[in-house]
C-alpha cells in the first residue's frame, strides 16, 4: 500500500528559549501523564476560543497562534525516552492540551510524529481528541499507519451559545461521520462533552448524541472540567455561570447522568455507551480496559456484555508484595492497600498513580482524594454518595 503524502506546508515556527521561559512550567513541559496516556503537548497556541478550555489554567488563552516548542523529531526522542513510557504499552495522548491537533497548521506535524512512532513498529494506545475538521485525505493518512492502534475522538458538545462554544458543532458532526466512513485501521469516538445542566442536556441535545452515536465505534459522554481560572474566564466575560463552586475533577450532576441513562435504556438503537475514555478506547479496538475500570463494578453498568467480558477475563488483581515493590520504588509513603476496587496508595502525584494504574491494569487511587460509590471518580457537586455528602 503506498504512503500517502503528509503535505508541504510550511512548518510551524520553533519558540526561542526567552519565549519558551516566559512561559508556566507546566505548558513548557511537552510531557505529563494523564489518566488516558502520557500526553505529549510539543505545540501550543489555538484560535478556538472555547470558552472552558483547559487552556485557562496553562495561562495561554490568549495564544491563538500555533507554535512549536520543539521539532517534532526531538517530540518523538522525548517521548520515547521518558521515564514512563514503556513500548507497546503505555498509552499515548497527542496535543489535547494546548491545541487542536486537525488545524491546518497542525496536523502535519500531528501526522508526522505519528508516522515516526509507527516506523518504531509501536503497537502503543495513541489517541487524538479534535473538534476540527477532518476530510477525506486525512482519514487516508490516518489508515495509513500500519502498528499504532490509533483512536480519534470528536468532540462534539452542541452547546449553542457563542460566547461559551464559538465553534459551530456541525463542524465536529461532519469530521465524525467522515471518520466512521472511512475507518479502516484507526477507530473513532463520538466524545459528547462538556455536558452542563441546563446548557446542552435538554431532550433535543441527547436526541443528537443519540443520532451522532450511529456514526462512531463507541460514545463516550463527561462533564466539565471547572477549575478556578475558567471560573474567573466565565465571571470576567460576564457568561453564564455553570455552577457555584470550582472542582479538581469533573462536574457531571447525578440527574444529568441519570437523563442521558433513561434515555439510552430506552432505545436499544444507540451506539456502545461509556463513561470513562479507556474503557471507550478499549472497546472500540476489542480490547479489555487498559485503566482497570472493572474494579468499579457499578461503572461497568452500562459496558456490552461482549466488553464486560472482556475485561473480566483481563482484569488480575496484583499481589501486595509487587505493588508495593514498585509504589516505594516510585515514591510511596504511608500504607499500601489493594482491595477488590482499587491499589491505594499515599504520597504519590497523579503520573507515578498512573504509571501503576496501567502497569497493573487495575485501579489506583490516592488515600487522601478517594474516589466515592457510584461518583465514578468526579467531583461531588450533584452527588450524594451512598455515605452522604462527600469532599473532592
């Protein structure tokens, strides 16, 4: 099969060192380890101008112009060679933080970075979240790539007003229905977020997901990300406030959940339904859950039988003596537990968690931030969890 052509436009400029440290450490930073992979952030800057955008938190809203902080070649050295990254299994994330990965002036770097993984004949998890366009041509370089098991996702959100979502989601429909056309070795997810009561979860909006679903190997609905600075982006912009308090995790209200549930149950014609992007990813290639979901039994309610399965048949509950080798090696204070649920764990970050979350395949959680019955991991606003009230 011939290798179709990445492209000729003219590479993104490199950032000078004086530009690059006036930057937050975190942004220049090109790696961090994320739930869903080691993510990899070697551009920054985006024209979108969605108004909840983690965006706020890096301090580079106002960058609308992409720009590299590295070549991609030296990308590629430094994601391979980080401490954490270990071939054929970590999961991979591709610029999800800082920009689009499908703009213009992105992807052929996007589409070069992954051509030079798959050359290494990785056989690693990488996925590409976008609400750009997507056309035919790229859905030909995406099948392209012979070892990478490669996952798009979509957003798509229908939020209508336009201060909040400038992006119209017709974009992001389109780009979907192209994708699924023309899958062939990569898989694509309808990612039906941020939903927000009262914003985009009315009747008409879950009718859409629902119609989108049909158009996706998998969906995979969450709530919104609602830190300090996108509370003050909101207030400052005089925009409609989501909600009272801010949160390290995601907001997703019990009765929101609970609507979109009703209305799943009801129609045994929509598309595979997740709540967590692994087990979305996961599915969609025929493949247990990498993050261990199936220790929370009550996330696995809505899963296919095929994928309950699945990860059942997958799912090892490690022994004490390994996990505890490994969680001091990485820094570990305190006890050290494994319950039928999850490793608990004190004293560690969230990419050393990470690291044994996916080394072990099985949950692992911080003792001081416990994850609640039926919460699913997000923030307590709009829950009662099954002891009462509960703290993020």
């Amino acid at each position: 099969m011939s290798v179709p052509t990445i492209g000729t436009r003219r590479p993104l400029p490199i950032l000078t060192t004086d530009q690059v440290s006036g930057m937050k450490p975190e942004l220049a930073d090109v790696i961090e380890y994320r739930k869903s992979g080691l993510s990899l952030n070697w551009i920054v800057g985006c024209p979108l101008d969605c108004g909840y955008c983690i965006r706020h938190t890096f301090a580079n809203f106002e960058m609308k112009v992409p720009r590299r902080l590295m070549s991609d070649e030296e990308a590629v050295r430094q994601l391979v060679g980080h401490p954490y990254f270990r071939a054929h299994h970590t999961p991979i994330q591709l610029l999800n933080r800082a920009t689009d990965p499908m703009l213009p002036a992105v992807k052929p770097h996007l589409f070069n970075v992954l051509r030079q993984l798959d050359d290494q004949g990785l056989t690693n998890h990488v996925l590409i979240i976008t609400r750009w366009r997507v056309d035919s041509e790229d859905c030909a370089i995406l099948n392209s790539f012979r070892h990478l098991r490669l996952t798009v996702l979509v957003t798509h959100s229908n939020i209508q007003d336009e201060r909040i979502e400038p992006v119209d989601s017709m974009i992001a429909a389109a780009s979907l229905r192209t994708l699924y056309e023309h899958a062939e070795r990569y898989r694509t997810i309808l990612y039906w977020r941020p939903i927000v009561p009262g914003l985009n979860d009315s009747p008409a909006d879950i009718a859409r997901a629902h119609e989108l679903s049909q158009h996706a190997h998998a969906t995979v609905f969450t709530g919104l990300f609602y830190r300090d600075e996108i509370a003050a982006y909101y207030e400052g912009n005089g925009l409609p406030v989501p909600y009272e308090d801010t949160a390290r995790r995601k907001i997703m209200p019990e009765q929101a959940e609970q609507r979109i549930l009703d209305a799943f149950e009801k129609d045994a014609s929509w598309g595979p339904l997740f709540r967590k992007t692994s087990c979305g990813v996961a599915y969609a290639h025929g493949e247990a859950d990498y993050n261990g979901h199936y220790g929370i039994r009550e996330l696995c309610d809505i899963c296919p039988p095929e994928q309950i399965e699945r990860c059942e048949k997958a799912w090892v509950k490690p022994g004490l003596t390994a996990v505890t080798q490994e969680a001091r090696a990485l820094g570990a204070t305190g006890e050290i537990e494994v319950t039928e649920r999850a490793i608990v764990v004190e004293g560690l970050d969230e990419p050393p968690r990470y690291s044994l979350q996916h080394g072990f395949g099985f949950q692992c959680h911080d003792r001081a931030k416990p994850h609640h019955p039926r919460q699913h991991g997000r923030a307590p606003i709009g829950w009662e969890a099954e002891n009462g009230p509960s703290a993020a």
